[in-house]
C-alpha cells in the first residue's frame, strides 16, 4: 500500500477551491471599490487558477470515494447519502466555479483588448464569484461530515434537544447498501404504475435513481443505463469537435509565434483565444459526463492522472498570452522574442501530451 | 470480393496491427490519426471560421501558409486510416457508415481546393470582405467535417463494431 494515496490528494486539493476562492473574492472585492485595475486583475487570475484546480479537486473526490468504500460497500460508519450529498453540492459547485472561472479568462483577455472589462463581465464575474464561493462552502461543509462525525453529531445533538440517542439511531441505518433504504421508498411510487400489468424489472430502478442524487443520475445516462444509447457516442464526437476546435487556435497562434505565416500580428490572431476556450468547454463538459458515468475508469488510471496534471499545466501556460507583453508586440512579419517561442513549444507540446494521455487511456490504462 | 478482405485483414502486417500487445501497433496508428485529425480539421477549422467572419482583424491572406500542416495532417490520416481498414477489412469495408465518413471527407477535400482557388487567389482578399460564395464554401468545409467526425466515430458504434468502442 503507497503511503499517499489519491484520498489524501483530496484531502490536500478541497482546501483551495474554498480558501483560494475566498482570498480571490476578498481581492476582486476591495479593487471592485477601490476601482483598483491590477487588484482586480490579480482576483481575476485568481479566479481563473482556482477553477483550473477544481477539476483535479472533483476528480479525486470520486477516488477518495473508493478509498473509502472499496468495492464499492462503504464500512459501517461511513454513510453513503452523505457522500452522494457531497458529490451532488460539490458537482453543483464546481459547474458554477467552471462558469465563474471562463468568465474571469474572458475579462481578463478583454482587458488586453479594451482598457476597461466590459461592466456586464464586471459584475457577472462579481456575482458568479459570490454564488460558486457560497455553493464551495456548503460541499465543503458536507464533504467534512463524511469524517468528522464529531461535527455531525454535535450539530445533530443540538438541533434535536435532549435525543443523545438521535445520532446513534441514525448511524445504523445508512450502513446497509442503497438497495435496502430504497426499498420501502419503492413500494409506494411502483404501485401505480404496477395497474397495468407492467410490473416487470423496471419499475424499481426510479426509486433508485432518486436516491443516487444528480452526480450518479447524470453518470447512468450517459453510460446508457437509462435507455439513451446513443449518449455516449455523441458525447465522444463533441469531445472530438472541441478537439478539433481547441487544436486550430493552439496551432495557428503557436506556430505563427514559431514562425509560421508569419504576415499574422500576433494581437490579430489573439481574437481567436476564446473560440479555442469554447472548444475547451465542450471538452470539459463532456469530459466531465465520461467521468460521471464511469469513474472508476479513470480514478485509478495513471495515464488520466498525467492527463489530468497537462490540463492543469495548459491552464497556467494559457496565462502567458494573456498577462505578458512580449507576445503582445509580435506585429506582422515580426520574429518573436526566444521566450514567446519557448512558451508556444510547450503549449504545442502540452495538447499533444493531453491528446496522447487521452487517447491512451483504454491501451495503457484501465478504459474501454 | 469477400476472400480479398478476408486476405487483406490476415496478412502478416494486419495481423500484427490487429493483435500484437506492443503500444506501437493499434494503440499509436490510431494516435497518429487522431493527431492528424487534429492539424487537419482544426487548420480547416480556423480559416473556415475567419472566412465567415470571426477574427475580422486578422488578415486572410497569410492563412495559406497554414496549409502545409493541413496536408500533413491529412497524409497522416490517409496512410494511418488505410492501416486500420486494412486490418479489419471485412467488416469496415462492409459497413456503411464507413463510405458515409469517406464521402464527407471527398466532399471536404474538393471544397477545400475550391476555397484556396476562389478565395486565397482572388486578388480581392482582404481587400473586400468575404462574398457570400466563399462564406457558403467555408460553411459547407465546417459541416463536411463534422460530418466526417461524427460518421468517423460512429464506425466503433454502427454495423459490425470492431475496433475502439
């Protein structure tokens, strides 16, 4: 057994999006009234670097998850409708800090653009940072539960008086497996549709499904478990057109600063970063559906850790042509300063190490 | 017609492609074609995208030297895309969709020479902006290639599935 395993990852990752988000806030905050240019360009980048680590922070929940309940049966005082409850706010979260974070990105490419961000970004990424801050803290607090039963009874213990009995009571009864606390719940909601005579295998997967919470619903369709096959297929061809996307902006602008086509100011072709980010989306989105349906595919997969890791360092590089001049001053028929060349080689290469570590997953890791 | 494929999916080098456990059979030929998926339709992709109007600050003209890396990329694809037929001739070249992706992808090729005649020769470029006719042309690129993508990932779905579901 390794000594730091990926639920210890977690443990030191689900600090940030909380911490990081509440520090950037506080500073995007004070240059909002003190209309401090450079303050809330650091809150920007803080924003944007923070929603770049939530994907490895959600990512290693689900691995915690399986550290925690291997094969799948939780030990007795580990409750499994607290940990849907926490992947469900923690997955709510961080689709609102993926928001607030592309946001942040676009103000800060507009910034390079326009002296000032466009007021509606302004406040959009203001009330963004304010709802994904709040929707962080409450996973967090759920996600502390999971452990910290001394939080958990202690809060229970107060708000019923006097029933010391009340969290002992309660312990026992999440450590069956879903199917026995879903089973009364199923009588009822079965019986109407039970008339006519359908009373096959299928009328007890919905109870079921209400129980699973939104992160594992949305997981069973894309898998196909809910009768749309073709889910899975279509999100893998968007995942390609983001591809597709993501690759003509990183190559066009990266080779022109390699030296290619060269009559291209580099400020001109900048107007195409955000359709790159698009494509970066899709992929996300659809990455994220991958993930749902299967995440023990990729939990345990070295290969998605590396991929995971590029994606992470493709987020920092993307900065470069945002926050430094000297890429900016690359007008046409210009040759680019040695750093720009450097940083466009490791953007070429960081997608081509995204596109190989994900290609990889099914030949030198566990996926289908 | 049926012993031709069966032959060709059986030769020593199909054989090897299909079956070998080393990372350099299918699992990189099938890298090398995603990657030039990417240089192809992504290049593609991009003019297609300034011809219909996105970046209008960025002149039109010096795209044509990206179309080096376009052709790179779809060299890659013809030579590594013959290798996973050839290696499962029978039920690729039985499958329909797998003549549906080969149509879009003529379709885009075609387009894309008439692109670099019509647009990239016209001596109007970036002059004017971009007439209707080459705003069509660059519409029906992005759709010729999302039809080539969508029926290329379809192959491990539809018909007799083989390969990489």
């Amino acid at each position: 057994m390794e000594s730091l395993n990926l639920a210890h990852a977690h443990l030191l990752l689900n600090h940030l999006p909380t911490i990081g988000f509440g520090m950037g806030l506080a500073i995007y905050i004070a240059a909002y009234f003190a209309k401090n240019d450079h303050l809330k360009k650091a809150g920007l980048v803080i924003f944007f670097l923070v929603a770049v680590m939530a994907i490895p922070t959600y990512m290693t929940g689900s691995a915690a998850e399986r550290v925690l309940c291997p094969e799948l049966k939780c030990p007795a005082d580990v409750s499994v409708p607290m940990i849907r409850k926490h992947e469900d706010a923690a997955l709510i979260a961080f689709v609102l800090m993926e928001i607030t974070g592309f946001f942040s990105w676009l103000a800060l490419w507009q910034l390079r653009r326009t002296p000032k961000i466009p007021s509606i970004n302004r406040v959009g990424v203001l009330l963004l940072s304010v709802i994904s801050f709040g929707l962080m803290a409450l996973a967090a607090t759920e996600g502390g539960e999971i452990r910290h039963t001394e939080i958990r009874e202690k809060l229970e213990a107060a708000a019923t008086p006097g029933a010391a009995a009340g969290p002992e009571a309660a312990a026992p009864a999440p450590a069956p497996t879903p199917e026995g606390a879903a089973a009364p719940g199923a009588a009822p909601t079965t019986e109407p549709s039970a008339a006519p005579a359908a009373a096959t295998a299928a009328p007890p997967a919905p109870a079921e499904e209400e129980h699973q919470g939104i992160a594992r619903s949305i997981g069973s369709a894309v898998a196909g478990n809910t009768g749309i096959g073709w889910l899975w297929p279509a999100f893998e061809t968007i995942h390609f057109v983001g591809l597709c996307m993501l690759f003509a902006v990183v190559l066009m602008v990266d080779l022109r600063i390699l030296g290619m086509a060269k009559g291209l100011s580099f400020q001109s072709l900048y107007q195409l970063l955000p359709f790159g980010m698009l494509g970066f989306i899709l992929n996300l989105a659809t990455g994220m559906g991958f993930f749902l349906a299967a995440p023990g595919q990729y939990v345990h997969n070295v290969e998605f850790h590396r991929k995971i890791v590029f994606v992470v360092l493709a987020g920092i590089n993307v900065l470069y042509f945002l926050l430094f001049d000297e890429a900016w001053k690359i007008g046409p028929n210009d040759d680019a300063p040695f750093r720009s060349k450097a940083v466009a080689a490791v953007t070429i290469f960081l997608w081509l190490g995204i596109l190989y570590y994900g290609h990889m997953l099914p030949f030198l890791g566990n996926s289908f | 017609m049926m012993d031709f494929l069966h032959w060709v999916e059986n030769t020593g080098f199909s054989t090897w492609v299909r079956t070998s456990s080393s990372i350099w059979a299918f699992p990189v030929v099938l890298l090398i074609h995603t990657i030039g998926m990417g240089l192809c339709v992504g290049v593609s992709a991009g003019i297609d995208l300034r011809i219909l109007g996105f970046g209008p600050g960025i002149r039109l003209a010096p795209f044509e030297k990206y179309f080096p890396i376009l052709w790179l990329g779809f060299w890659m694809n013809a030579v590594t895309g013959t290798i996973l037929v050839m290696q499962d001739a029978s039920s690729k070249l039985t499958n329909p969709d797998f003549y549906v992706k080969m149509i879009f992808i003529a379709l885009a090729i075609i387009n894309l020479r008439i692109i670099r005649v019509r647009v990239f020769r016209d001596p109007q470029i970036d002059r004017v902006p971009s007439s209707t006719n080459a705003k069509v042309l660059a519409a029906l690129s992005l759709f010729f290639w999302l039809g080539a993508i969508t029926a290329g990932r379809l192959l491990a779905y539809v018909g007799e599935a083989s390969g990489l579901k």
